[in-house]
C-alpha cells in the first residue's frame, strides 16, 4: 500500500496534539486509577480497591445523580431559551444585525468565567439587587445563591451564549426555499417549524445541547460559588477527596466515570444528528 505523504503531514500536528494533551494524561490516569496511597504518597499498583470504595459508596452515586440530572436540565433549558433568539437572528435581521449579534454573544468570552460568577454572587444575594427590585413590589427576599437555582444561573451564563451562536449558524443554513414549499402548499407557521425548520436544523440544535450538558457536566465554579456544594456534584467531590490524604487513585475513578458518560453521551448525539432517518 502507498503511504500518502502529503496527507499525512498535515495530519500530524493534530495527532501530535492530541498524544500529548490527550491520549497520554488520559493513559495516566487510567493507570493511577489503580495505584495505592500508602503514608501520604502514592505508590505504582495495579489493584482495584480504588474502584471498589468509589463504586460502593453511596455519596459518589448521589453525586452521579445530581450532576447528571442538573446537565440535562442546563441542556434542555439552554435549548429551549436559546431557540427565539436563535430564530429571530436567522429569520427576522438582516445580515450585518446578525453578524454583530454574534460577535456580541462571544464578547462575554473575553472576561474570565470566574469573575462572571463572582458577580453573579453579589446580584443574588438576598441584599443583593435583585431582591431589592423584587423588594418594591413587596415580594421576596429569596434565597438565590447556596442552591440548585443559582448553580442554574451559573450554567447558563456558561452555555447560553455559545448554544444562541451554534443555533443561530444552523438555522440560518436552512434553504429558504424549503419554508417558501412548506408556505405554499398550505403549512402553517407551527408546522413550518416542526416539520421544516427544526428538522433542517437539527445537527445544530443537537450539538448545541451536547454542548451545554458537557460544559455544565464538567462545571466546578457554578456548584461551589453559586450552589454552595451541597449537594456536591462529581467536580467537587474530586477536589474532595484529593484534600482527604492525598487520594489521587479515587479522584481518579471519579474522573474517569465523568470521562466514559461525556463519551457515551457524545457518541449518541452523534448517532442522533447525523444518523439516517428511518423511513
């Protein structure tokens, strides 16, 4: 078989990068998922204790549980929010609106995520201004921050912005002339849109809702900031129990069950976006 040269050249960075900054810390801790800690250090094993204690506890499953059900809520609410404004900017702006109505949703982006949250603190405080709003029509003050609403909060500020740009470039793609058929042939609006348009724009819906459930998943400043860590979810229980004497083989397996669901969650986006329709 002849080697194509050329092809595989310009191939070899992204290979090279992703040996190095992926492949080979995921191998790692692959490995130290089964090593032993013994006087505060760890030591090359191959046993599965560390799983064992991981998957026999209680608190790791309930963690499980509270990050998985809070990813697929950030999912489902980043898509359905996104969704007018997304279709506003395909359908109803002209292109220059729509241009500068991107570059301002990556605007955020510029400043740390961190320091979005940390305002975020002060706005849902129960002295905080939103409260003294809700104040003068005599309802309130709620309790905002140490909860599930205010790591909500904090996911959205995360996703939104990224799940409007994906869905906006997807819808926007769409054929007019598919709509323009649909119109005369006698579809209504709503069934222009669920028969035409969301099915035409489904890779981008898809992948933007991928996109959310992975980032809010993985998300450790919103739970700990905005949601007072209780109950923890899989990030915080990770910094947990490296705090607890070192142990870096359990943090380990708690991270390598984050790693195998964003895999398998991925994989069937995929499947569901690009897969063929059944007849």
């Amino acid at each position: 078989m002849r080697i194509d040269g050329y092809r595989y050249t310009w191939r070899l960075p992204l290979i090279v990068w992703q040996a190095l900054f992926f492949i080979g810390p995921l191998m790692l801790m692959v490995a130290m998922s089964f090593w032993l800690v013994r006087n505060y250090r760890m030591t090359p094993d191959f046993v599965f204790d560390n799983w064992d204690r991981m998957m026999s506890r209680s608190f790791f499953w309930d963690a499980y549980e509270v990050t998985l059900v809070r990813a697929c809520v950030a999912a489902v609410l980043a898509t359905l929010i996104a969704f007018p404004a997304s279709y506003a900017l395909a359908f109803k702006v002209s292109d220059t609106v729509r241009r500068w109505a991107i570059f301002l949703l990556v605007v955020p982006f510029f400043t740390s995520y961190l320091v979005r949250i940390y305002a975020w603190q002060v706005l849902l405080a129960e002295s905080g201004p939103i409260n003294a709003v809700l104040g003068f029509g005599g309802i309130g003050p709620f309790s905002m921050l140490n909860s599930g609403f205010g790591t909500m909060v904090g996911y959205m500020t995360l996703v939104l912005p990224l799940v409007i740009i994906l869905q906006t470039t997807s819808l926007a793609g769409i054929d007019r002339n598919l709509i323009e058929a649909a119109w005369n042939l006698g579809a209504s609006p709503v069934r222009t849109l669920f028969r035409v348009i969301i099915p035409a724009a489904k890779v981008g819906l898809i992948i933007g809702a991928v996109f959310a459930f992975i980032l809010s998943f993985g998300d450790f400043v919103s739970p700990f900031y905005l949601g007072g860590s209780k109950p923890p979810t899989l990030s915080i229980l990770i910094i947990d129990t490296t705090k607890s004497g070192q142990q870096w083989p359990l943090a380990a397996v708690v991270a390598i069950m984050m790693i195998v669901t964003l895999f398998v969650v991925a994989v069937a986006a995929v499947g569901a976006a690009y897969g063929r329709r059944r007849s």
